[in-house]
C-alpha cells in the first residue's frame, strides 16, 4: 500500500512555532502578507519555492521544503531542548472519508498561509497565526492518495477529483484553470511540484490494470500540457495489458534548476506477486524498466538523460519512490542523488547516473528472490488482502 493515514487528522500549531513568524527573513517571492481584516489585495507573483542555494525563507514552500527535496530546514528555534515546551495553539479539523483517512500531505506555509489538500482533493487555505480557514476549494471526491498541493506564481496547484491537475487563485480560491492528465486511464495521487514554469505530477497506475504511470509537466500559465514522459518501455504493458499496469510514481519530484533536471522515483509493476495461471510476475516478463527505478529526466523537453533501476521483476512491491539531491559541495564532493523507498536501500549515484554507493538499511529476509511458492515472509514486503488473484502472501513488518 501507498498510503498511511488516520481515519481523521487535525493539523495542529504549537505556539512555539514563531520560527514561521514574520521577523524570519523574507522571501522575495513570496505573497504579500494582509492582516485579517484588511482589504484583500492581489498577491505578488510567486515563483515557486527556492532552490537550495537560495537564502532560505523560514516557511514551507515545496512539498519537501525546497527542490532538492532536502526536508529539512536549519533555520528553526524548535531543537531537542526546546520542543518538550510546544503547545497547541489552536486546530483546524480535515475531512475523513477517502480509503486512508482524511490527509497524507505536507502542508505547504507560505508568508503566514498554510495551503493543505485532504485526500478528498479539498484545499483548505488556513491562517498561520489564528487557524482561521482563508477559503476552501470544495470538490469531495476521494483518492486513494497521497495528495497535497503547490504554490506559485499567485495560484494553488492541486489533485482535483484524482482526475485533473486544479490552479486556484491563491488570494480567492477561485479556479482559473484544471487539466485533465488521466483519459488514459490511472488516476492522479501525488503532491505537484512547481519550477521552472510548470507543474511537475503523474497519473499513477497504483492498483488499476491497464494503467501506465506517466509524468506530466503543465504549463503554469494555462495548464497545457508541456510534455509527458512514460515510464513502461513495453507498449502493450509486456503482452499482458488486460492484467498489467505498474511504474507509477506517487512520491514529489526532486529538481535542479541550474542543471534543468527533474528527478522521479517510481514504483513496482502489478499485480504483484502475480496473478491467476502467472505466479511470481509470469504475465509480466522481463527486467521491467522503467519500474522501481530512479529517472532523470530534461525539465524542459520531458526527454530521459538517465535512468536507474534499484530492482528489477520487483515482486514485492520494493518502490524506488523517493527522489532528492545533497550538496555536498562544502565536503568537496559535488552532489549526489539519493534513490531510495520501501526496497529498504538507500543509493547514491553521482549526476551522471552512475552508482557510488549502494546501503541496506533495516531488516532484510527473502527480498531478493525472483520467485517463491507459498505463504513467505519477506522483509521489507507487502501484502495487500484486497487482492483476490494473489497466488501467495508476503508479511511486511516495519
């Protein structure tokens, strides 16, 4: 499974969070700041969230903090020694009512804003400092998830309906454009990303036979499609297309903006570990790339400079999904790509593609066999119970 979330999640403050206030350094790209009750003015364009050699703004702005995908932020009051002091300063409620609960996001805070989308591809805009709700984009239709939005250039990027990639006017709500990414088939379940001009999202496969993962990037002035890369070599999702589907990619985008790369983590094919008269994968032969792999691809053209993948004939649902770059410039080593996800492995590849290193982190039990009989205890693995064609189970214990 993709998603973990309770049945009902309350976003919750803590006043302690003043590392978000305004005396941080600001962002010039960020929206102007109002107070409530003010007269609403139109927000300065935003271009998106700062690449890491950015002075950093000491928000939120990118589903992973910045386009490395770092997550993580040096600028923060809240340590080891302060966080034992946190308290809620107030709540603010999200709807359950999709399979995983009510949100599987990062919120996204912005100039004394947080943007959330709730796995019923609702987007809440709340204020920062009272947790009074800004406006909120209605649509009600659940996903399977993750999902989440973007912010940039005045608008909200958003899953709407698991169907259309959604821009909303990030001062009313109101939506100015929506792109549909999935006549294809699949369904839409990731956070977008913004740079560079456009918007960075998939139309994932997850569970749903016949559905190809493909990577979009929209134009983020009119939502037009500027390219879109498939991640399945195999035009008739290897012979099999009324059982097969696979390589979607659910996790955000990392990118480099002076290189022009985005890089894309994706996941197993399916069913997995096989189906009814093909056990251990049989209906899908073969190495299957571009699954369970890391993709670089040119954020201007969509074309694929390199490609990695971590496991081949992945029966265990061993997704490559997380995607980022450390600099480590300052060490004197240039930067590395980080590859890794529920296979349980960390790999670092230089920018070129190439494999430096390659680390086994937790426990590991039959996660590289290619075929096995029977009820089998894999580690790391997964077992999905809603798949009636299974032809054997794996137990995953994290």
């Amino acid at each position: 499974m993709k998603v973990r979330s309770l049945s009902a999640i309350l976003l919750l403050v803590a006043l302690s969070l003043a590392a978000c206030g305004r005396d941080a350094v600001e962002s010039p790209e960020a929206p102007t700041t109002r107070s409530v009750g003010e007269p609403a003015e139109p927000p300065a364009p935003v271009a998106g969230p700062p690449a890491p050699a950015a002075e950093p703004a000491l928000d939120w702005p990118a589903p992973n903090y910045d386009h490395f995908s770092t997550r993580a932020t040096f600028e923060s009051r809240i340590d080891s020694g302060s966080v034992h002091g946190l308290t809620e300063a107030w709540r603010y409620e999200l709807p359950a009512g999709a399979p995983f609960g009510a949100a599987a996001t990062t919120p996204i805070v912005i100039d004394g804003t947080v943007y959330v989308g709730d796995l019923l591809t609702n987007v809440h805009t709340v204020d920062l400092a009272t947790g009074d709700r800004r406006w909120l984009a209605k649509v009600d239709t659940a996903v399977f998830g993750p999902s989440g939005v973007a912010v940039g250039w005045g608008k909200v990027f958003a899953n709407k309906g698991g169907t259309e990639v959604a821009a909303y006017s990030a001062e009313s709500g109101d939506e100015l454009s929506a792109t549909n990414l999935v006549e294809s088939g699949g369904a839409i379940n990731i956070q977008p990303v913004v740079a560079d001009g456009k918007v960075l999202a998939t139309a994932s496969s997850l569970s749903q036979v016949g559905a190809r993962g493909v990577l979009f990037a929209l134009d983020q002035e009119t939502g037009a499609i500027r390219w879109s890369f498939d991640t399945i070599e195999s035009d008739d999702l290897w012979s099999h297309p009324e059982l097969n589907g696979g390589g979607s990619a659910w996790y955000p985008s990392a990118v480099d903006l002076a290189k022009g790369v985005s890089y894309w983590g994706t996941s197993n094919p399916y069913p997995f570990p096989g189906a009814p008269g093909f056990p251990n994968g049989a209906s899908w032969p073969g190495d299957n790339r571009w699954t369970n792999s890391i993709l670089a691809l040119d954020l201007d053209t969509g074309r694929l400079r390199w490609g990695h993948q971590a496991v081949a004939h992945d029966l265990f649902d061993h997704d490559a999904v997380l995607a980022a770059v450390a600099d480590l410039t300052d060490e004197g080593q240039g930067q590395v790509i980080i590859s890794t996800g529920k296979l349980g492995r960390v790999i670092g590849l230089d920018p070129s593609g190439t494999v430096l290193w390659e680390t086994p982190a937790g426990m590991h039990k039959n996660d590289d066999l290619d075929s096995f009989q029977g009820e089998l205890e894999v580690l790391p693995g997964a077992s999905s119970p809603r798949l009636p064609w299974r032809t054997a189970s794996s137990t995953c214990r994290s």
